[in-house]
C-alpha cells in the first residue's frame, strides 16, 4: 500500500508539473496553422480531421489571435481547409458532414471578424483564392442543396442554414458585396422565408435585430443597383421603341424586354430583390434609415440584374454594368439633383412594374411593391422623411401613355417632398388600371396607403403643398367606373369595400382638411370638386341605397356606403340650391369656377356636418394568416426560377469549357 501510495504520490507530483495535454483536433488545427502544408507529415491528415469532433472556440480564438500578414503566410492551408470541408460534404458518414458544416462556420466567422479590423486581405480570396473562388461556390452550393433537399435530420440542415447565414456577412465588405451581393441577399430572402409559417425561424430573428450600419447600407446598395438597372434598361428599350426599332425588341433571344400586341415594352420581374426588400423594411427599422440614404457608390457595384443570361456565352451577372453610364443616367433622370436614394430607385421601378398587371408575376411585383410602401407608409420615421419639406427630390416617374395627357418633360419636374412621389405614383396606377380584368386587391392597397399617409398628416398637422385635385378628380372618376361596371364587377368583387374606402378619403378631407390642407383655398376646391362632380356621388348613393333595401348578399356593405355619404350628400344638397339660386339673380346661365366658389365661401357657416368617428384609423399591416397563401406561393416562384437560373449558368460554363478546349 506504501509503495502505491508513494507512486500516487509520485503521480500527482508529476501531473501537476506538466501542461494540461491538448486534445488531438486541437493539434491538427495548429499543423494548419504552421506554414507547412500538414498533408507532408501525414497523407491523411484530411480524412481524420473530420473524424475529431470540432473545437468551434479554439479554431475561432486561433484565427482572432494573427494578424492580416500572419494569416496571408497560411492562405494555402486556410483554401486547403476550405476545399476539404466542401468535399466532407458530401460523405455519407453524417459525423464528417456535420463537422464540415461547423468546421465552415467558424472558419467564415473567424476570416470575416479579422478582416473588420484590417484591410490587408480580401475574404474570398483568404477562404477560397480568386482563382478558384467560383468553383469552390458552386460546390458548396451545390452540397448544400442537396442537404437541405435531402432526407436527412433537421439538426443537420440547421446547420445548412447557419452556414449559409455566415456567408450572408459578405454584405458588409464592399469588394465581396460587388462580386457576390446580388446573390446574397436573394439567398437572405430566402432564408428569411424558409418554413416560416410551421416553425419558429431563427433568420427573422437575426435580420430583425441587425443594427451594423456597413451590413444595412450594404443591403441597401445591392437592392437599389438590382432595381436601378432595371429603370435604365426599361428606358432604354423604352427610347429604342419610340424611335423605330421595334423589330429589334422582338429578336432579342432571352430577353427581359418583350412587345405585346399593343406595342408596350413589359418588363421580367425582379421578385427575389423586390422580396429582400420587402422583409428588411418589414423586419428591421434600423434599414428605413438606409431608404432615405443616398447612393455614394450608384453605378459602382457589379450586380446581375436579369433573370436570365441574352446568350448561353454571357453568364448571370458576368457583364457588370458601365460606372458611368449608370451614374449619368440616373442623374440625367433627376435633372438638377445631385443625389438619388433607394426609395426614389424604388418608386421608379414601381411605376414601371406596375403599368402592367395582367400577367401573373407582373401582378405579384406590383402587389409586392404595394405592400412595401404599405409598411413604409405605416412607419412614423419613415413619414418624417418622406414629408421633410427640408428634403426635395424631382422624381421622374413612368406614366403609361394615354391620349388624353402630354407626357410631362423631365425638366419641367418640380421638386418636392418624397411623399408627393408616392401619392402621385397611387394617382397613377388608380387613373389608368380601370379595365375589364380590374385589379381589386390593389386598388384596396393603393387607397390604403393613400388614406395611412393622410393619417399622419393630420396627426402632425403636416401642410403638404401637393395638387390634391388629382387625387379628388381620380377618386370620382373610380367611383364612376365602378358604378358603370356595376354588374360585371359584382360578378367577381365585393366593389363596396372599395366604394367605402374611396368614400372614407373624401370624409377624412372633409372633417380634417383644415389639419393637414396647405390653404384655406384647397378646402374650398375641394367643395367645389364635390359639387361639379354630384352627379356621380347622387348616382353612388342611389345604387347603395337600392341595394341595401333588397335582402340580397350585398345589403350590409352596401348600406355602409350609403351611411358613409351622408356629409357628402349635406354638403351637395346644402349648396347646390344656393349655387342654381344665385345664378338665377344674377341671370347666369353657366357659372365659372371662381363664382361658384365664392357661393361656397359665403355659405360654410349655415352647412351642418354629422362627425364620424374612426376616420383616422386604420388596421396595421400583418403578413400573418392574411398574406400567407400570396409569400407561400411567391418564394416557391422564386425559388424555381432561383434554381433554373443556377442550372443555365451551369450549362453556360460547361459550353465555354467545351469552346474552349475547342479552341485550345
């Protein structure tokens, strides 16, 4: 026992006089992190790393402890690590996978933390090497699909998704963001939507809370680029058009650009980008600050904007667009304003997506956009800027072409707050989507936006100095177009709801215009709007209230309407006598509009209005059970089209491989 106990006791002296023993995967990472290649030592040195299980602190504190030029000395060993963690990927031993995934993680985390605090190496090329960068991507890509697709456990392709996550980071470096940012944030786009109605998804979470200024503008950039390439294009074949060269639209083999039978330039849409978009300004206020933030880099950032590739030779996104064009066009679109920003870039691919709502993605675009100027018209901070008097913007909108209007010179474009853009852009789609296939839904959204940004004026007594007599003159002749289409409308729309809503506008000028109407003068005009046009308002009422008197499925929305009326109906019959009376006096046989006003003026302290309660509220948007069934079925569009995309660009570089060796 003596000499056990002497041995115990020479056994602790012992251990306690040496350094803890390191684990086996923590020396592999240090032969890693030595100059030399550590495949010389042990040939398999690959195969039995990913048999270790990972120390995710050790590899992560390894890479934070080296500075830029120490970590340049082992960029062959870090691409080897790389290159071997995408091939683990597709073992079929899960323990290998799973340590390739974290193994990924950390070493992405790791390159990325280093390089926030030195510029002395590009990430993509510390991960992967430019030279091989592509096709390292395209297999991660590619493995990574195949995981999330397969039948393997959940754990497993959460750890997919945090991959991908870490790779999202790039945004935040500039030379990264414009070789890689367009599909990036597609790929948060998607992330974001990944079973997020069945599942509690970590990624709405994690793009909700972000607050790094470089990422959000770097989001930012990627998303106004994609969109402003689009505006150029369209007005570029738009130009091509008017001045004869039709013919050349209709034989651009795979292009975003087609002439319909009415000879109007459409537009493939950008769902992925518009997507992003809408989830940042959804998810986190921190991005409406980025909105209003103008473009330093606007034609700076390579970005691939087109769905598809015009020629198999011509890859997605390999032809980045030309510095100057860019940012010469976009200020030649905006005349003497130096700068533009992402919700002006936005607002314009609006009016374009817009115009044309009768193919189904069109549609989607357009009800896409709709609903992100419904959020952002909900946000106190993103009204403050939109009605900042202090900030002027000319907004060069497209209109569609109509034969009863000029199109307006961009020059004669007066600068304004960004909120007039936005209504004049609601003004747009409400005068010229007044057609057979009538698109209720957003029509619903349009007023919606209007009647929410009408809110906040009037809470903060903002006076916009805007014609509001084309948004009056638009709103009546939308309440003639639904009456005159009464019976095929009936067929398909509850057009009541609408009627309110339409309606409800004219309630809130009329109890709350001396709040928010910029003179005394545009209350009276809008009287006197009411009285030119009481034919139709007499004509309204006399439909709702015929309805409402029938016991058929329409009674109670019509008799909504018909109560809605009754100032509109006070303020028609208070003065349409006085009007036909002073005519009579003064043997007039048709008044002008001054005169007619002065009746009005004259006559405003013997009018009694009822007051209506609840014109200044509105429910808040909610995508939850009401938008559900529309994002389902978008991101399963995008996705598609994400994945035929991927399998073109495949076949595009297989094609030049073969030209190639051709040629060699």
């Amino acid at each position: 026992m003596a000499q056990v106990e002497k041995k115990g006791g020479l056994l602790r002296k012992s251990t306690a006089s040496k350094k803890p023993l390191k684990e086996k995967v923590v020396l592999m990472y240090d032969e890693i992190f030595s100059k030399e290649d550590p495949t010389k030592v042990n040939p398999r040195f690959w195969e039995e790393l990913f048999l270790m299980k990972v120390n995710l602190e050790y590899l992560e504190a390894k890479l934070q402890s080296l500075d830029g030029e120490e970590l340049m000395k082992i960029k062959d060993n870090i691409n080897s690590l790389f290159q071997h963690c995408i091939q683990a990927l597709g073992e079929e031993h899960q323990i290998r996978v799973v340590n390739a995934l974290q193994t990924l993680c950390a070493l992405i985390r790791g390159v990325h933390q280093k390089n926030k605090s030195t510029s002395g190496f590009d990430i993509i090329n510390m991960l992967m090497g430019f030279d091989k960068a592509e096709q390292r991507m395209k297999d991660l890509m590619e493995s990574l699909d195949s995981l999330l697709c397969g039948d393997g456990s959940e754990s497993l392709k959460s750890l997919c998704l945090k991959l991908l996550l870490c790779l999202v980071t790039i945004l935040s470096n500039t030379p990264s963001r414009r070789e890689h940012g367009y599909d990036t944030v597609v790929l948060l786009a998607l992330l974001v939507n990944y079973r997020k109605y069945e599942s509690v998804n970590p990624y709405i979470v994690k793009l909700s809370i972000v607050d790094d200024e470089a990422t959000l503008n770097g989001m930012g950039l990627v998303i106004a680029h994609a969109l402003f390439e689009y505006n150029r294009q369209y007005r570029d074949k738009e130009e091509e058009n008017q001045t004869g060269f039709l013919s050349a639209l209709t034989n651009m083999v795979g292009s975003m650009f087609i002439a319909d039978a009415d000879e109007k330039i459409s537009i493939q849409t950008n769902e992925a980008i518009l997507l992003a978009l809408y989830e940042a300004v959804h998810l986190n206020r921190n991005f409406i600050t980025v909105l209003a933030q103008s473009q330093p880099e606007m034609g700076l950032v390579a970005v691939p904007i087109s769905p598809l590739p015009t020629t198999p030779t011509t890859p997605l996104g390999t032809t980045p667009p030309s510095s100057d064009v860019m940012i010469s066009s976009e200020l030649s679109m905006d005349a003497d304003v130096q700068t533009s920003n992402l919700l002006i870039t936005f607002l314009k691919y609006s009016s374009i997506v817009m115009q044309d709502t009768k193919d189904e993605h069109r549609l989607n675009s357009g009800k896409l956009c709709l609903i992100i100027l419904t959020c952002i018209a909900e946000d106190q901070y993103a009204n403050a800027f939109l009605h900042d008097d202090n900030m002027n913007f000319r907004v060069n909108l497209h209109r569609m072409p109509m034969r009863h209007r000029k199109k307006a010179a961009d020059k004669n474009l007066p600068c304004r707050p960004l909120v007039c853009a936005v209504l004049d852009l609601m003004v747009e789609f409400i005068v010229t989507h007044m057609m057979k296939e009538f698109p209720m839904d957003l029509y619903i959204r349009c007023i919606q936006i209007v009647h929410k940004l009408l809110c906040y004026q009037k809470k903060c007594r903002v006076r916009l100095h805007y014609t509001w007599r084309e948004l009056w003159s638009a709103l009546i002749n939308l309440l003639k177009f639904l009456m005159s289409n009464e019976t095929v409308l009936l067929s398909k729309h509850n057009i009541f709801t609408l009627a309110l809503m339409v309606v409800n506008l004219f309630n809130m000028f009329i109890t709350y215009g001396d709040t928010f109407l910029p003179t005394p003068s545009s209350y009276d005009e809008l009287y006197y709007e009411i009285i030119r046009m009481h034919q139709i308002f007499d004509n309204l009422y006399s439909m709702v209230l015929r309805l409402s008197t029938n016991a058929g499925q329409w009674k109670e929305p019509a008799s909504k309407v018909t109560h809605a009326l009754v100032n509109i109906r006070a303020i028609i019959n208070h003065f349409n006598p006085k009007i036909e009376s002073y005519a009579a006096v003064n043997h007039i046989s048709q008044l002008s509009e001054e005169q007619v006003l002065e009746v009005v003026r004259s006559n405003y302290d013997t009018l009694t209005l009822k007051l209506q309660d609840g014109l200044d509220q509105y429910e808040r948007y909610a995508e939850q059970h009401k938008e559900a069934a529309f994002f389902k079925e978008l991101v399963r569009s995008i996705s598609i089209n994400v994945r035929r995309n991927l399998a073109f660009n495949t076949l595009s570089q297989e094609v030049l491989l073969k030209e190639f060796s051709t040629i060699s």
